[in-house]
C-alpha cells in the first residue's frame, strides 16, 4: 500500500477541516480562474492574429511579385511571366497559386456624388473564395458572362454612396485621354478594415488591360498564395532566387509592417497575462499548504514519534496539493471549454470593427495547447510546494504531542 497516498486521501477527502476549509476553497477558486485566464487569453489572441492575418492574406495573397523599380503609384509597371517560367515558380515547395492582377485609380460618379477609389482588376484564374466568404450582398464576379461591366463593391462605399446590387454607375479614370466605364454592382463585400473598405473595388483584369493599352500576357503584378505561413520568409527567399533580376517578390508581412508588428506585440499581453496567473495561482498554494501544515501538525509530530521520515510525510502533502491542483484545473478547464464553445457558435461577445478589424471575439486554440497550459500550470505549482514543506523538518514532534 502507498501509505503516502492513503494517508494523503484520508484527510483531503473524509478529513474533517476547521479554519483551512475558507482556503482550500479560496485555491481552488483561484487555480481554476487562472486556468481560465490563461486558456482563454491564448484562445483569443490566436484566433484574433488567425483572422487578421487570413484577412489581409485574402485580400492581397501571401507574395506579390512586381516590377524591381522605384514606382510607388497605385498602378505597377506592366510585368509578364511566361509559361515557362509560371510553371518554375509553382514548382517552388509550398507555393499552391499564381495569379495576375493589376490596379488602376479611379473615380466613381453616382447621382453627383464622387468617391476615389482603386480598382483591382483580376482574372478567371483568381480565387474568389475569400471574396465570397466575405460577400454580404450579391455574388462574385462571373467571368462567365461580361466581367468588364461587372464589380464589387465594399459595404462602406455601398453605404457611402447609396448603392444596391444591380444599381449601375459610372466610373471615370484620370488619363489622357479621360475614360470612363459603365459598371453594374454585381456584389457588396465587408471586411471590416477601413483601409481596405475605403478603397478598393474589385473588377476584371482585361478591363484594365484595354484601358492601359497593355498585351494580353502583360499583367501589373502576381499574387501567390502558400500553404503554410510559416513557410512565409523562407518561400519568398526562393522565388528571389529563381526570379530574374527585373522583377521582385514581396511578402505580405513585409508589405505592411505596422500590422504585423502590432500583432507581434500582442503575444506580450499573453505572456503578462499567464505569469500573473501563475503567481496568484503559486501564492494561493503555498498559503494553503502551509495552513494545511500548521492544521496537522500534530499529526506529524505523531507520525514523527512512529519513526516515520520527513519526505514521506512531505509526499503526503504533495499528493493533498496534488488534488487540490487537479480539482482546480478540472473546474477552470471546463469553464473556459465552455465559453469557447459558446462564443464559437454564437459570436456572443462583440468588438467594434472599425477599431479591431473583426465584429466579434474570435477563438481559436488546439487541444494540445490546452494540455501544455495545463500541464505548465500544474508543474509551476507543484515547485512552488517545495519551499513550505520544508517547514516539516521544524516541526517537533515532542512540542506538538505535549499540545495535543
């Protein structure tokens, strides 16, 4: 028999408390907020990077390949790739699609009311799911039909503007000489970025094509998309490497910084967050355990009187600690489970868009994360035990039987 643990079971779960029961509840209460604290937190930040960055990937792609001059207009130098060598590229590990596009600046004419805007032309190849998971009215474009007359509109502009789904306007482009082009709205989308919604209208490629005189093969630019993010730094080191000197990939995170960066700065609140946690969670258990110590300690002087070592009666206290963490952890876990799962399905908890990028609180954790927190937790506080049971060495058991 693990006397130890017999011993330990004994008082933890049919013992009879007297002044330690307010702060055994007290632990307890304070392991299973920090446990919710800390899922939640990393819950939060992850699936709030995860849907920021999937945004701005939609948008843009993860590399955009471009002509290596000093040209800062919203229109690129015209640029084309041949087969060939859009064949070496998709080669490249990680790397899933090309596809051209091009930009040209314009303005919208509706009953009077003007607007600036970029219009971002793409092709039949483009990959429309990320549009189409963010269409709030209407549809994506139909390259099956006339796409030059077709365009997407954000809800912003949609708004700003008092436009609907299948309401024509014209569009007019500052060039010499001035053009213009019907439009018909074949759809509204929200991403809930500013920059994003403020600007951008997404039409056809080949429209651009006419307007900037340009060949058929010649395009203002190439997005591609990766598999992995991870493999972000890397794959664009390569595409380097393999495209010709006149030409240069650059990668999202590097396109804009002030985003990225931000959200670098975001894994702090994290880190802030779980070692608060942590120290409340440590400080609770060692005022328990040493109020379990002074509780028994008769029962250690007698324990003491029978021969018994000091590390066995420390294990004792361990395995009562042990209980006391898991019984915590148990209760944390599956609040935080469950406001998980809720906020999941429901979007209960709300952000305001303009300001987050998103109109409510994503989440976003894998299971063995939630087991590695759980498992960092119970390990920090099971090492902060180790300094109040050396109290057990002190304690006589002459001067504590005498008492009893």
């Amino acid at each position: 028999m693990n006397f130890p643990y017999f011993l330990a079971k004994r008082i933890t779960i049919t013992g009879q408390r007297t002044f330690s029961k307010l702060i055994v509840r007290v632990t307890i209460g304070a392991l299973a907020l920090a446990i919710t604290a800390i899922i939640l937190s990393v819950a939060i930040l992850t699936g709030f990077k995860t849907e920021i960055i999937e945004k701005q990937r939609g948008f843009f792609g993860d590399i955009i390949v471009s002509k290596n001059d000093l040209n800062s207009s919203f229109e690129n130098t015209p640029i084309s790739l041949s087969d060939a060598q859009l064949n070496e590229i998709k080669k490249i590990p990680n790397i899933v699609n090309i596809s051209p596009f091009a930009t040209k600046a314009g303005i919208m004419n509706v009953k009077g009311e003007v607007e600036g805007v970029l219009l971002k032309g793409i092709g039949a190849s483009y990959n429309q799911k990320y549009l189409a998971r963010n269409i709030k009215e209407g549809d994506t474009l139909n390259f099956a039909q006339d796409p030059n007359t077709q365009i997407l509109i954000s809800e912003m502009l949609a708004k700003r503007l008092h436009l609907k789904v299948g309401d024509k306007f014209v569009m007019f482009f500052i060039q010499e000489p001035i053009r213009k082009r019907p439009f018909t709205v074949k759809g509204i989308y929200a991403t809930n970025s500013e920059e994003l919604d403020k600007t951008y209208v997404i039409g056809s490629l080949d429209l651009i094509r006419r307007l900037n005189d340009l060949a058929t093969d010649e395009v203002g630019a190439y997005e591609i998309r990766i598999s992995s993010f991870d493999s972000l730094e890397r794959v664009t080191q390569v595409l380097n490497d393999e495209l010709p000197l006149r030409l240069h990939a650059t990668n999202i995170i590097e396109q804009m910084p002030d985003i990225f960066n931000w959200l670098s700065m975001l894994d702090m609140n994290d880190n802030i967050i779980f070692v608060l946690m942590v120290v409340v969670a440590a400080i609770n258990m060692i005022s328990s355990l040493l109020i379990s110590i002074l509780e028994r300690s008769s029962m250690i002087g007698i324990l003491k009187a029978l021969g018994y070592n000091n590390a066995g009666i420390r294990r004792v206290f361990f395995f009562n600690s042990m209980y006391l963490i898991g019984y915590g952890l148990l209760i944390g876990n599956i609040i935080a489970l469950s406001l998980y799962v809720f906020q999941s399905y429901t979007h209960f908890f709300t952000l305001d868009p303009a300001t987050y990028y998103i109109d409510y609180v994503p989440m976003s954790i894998m299971w063995y994360e939630v087991l590695g927190l759980n498992l960092a937790v119970m390990i920090i506080g099971l090492l902060t035990l180790f300094i109040p049971s050396m109290l057990i060495s002190r304690i006589s058991p002459v001067k504590t039987i005498q008492f009893k």
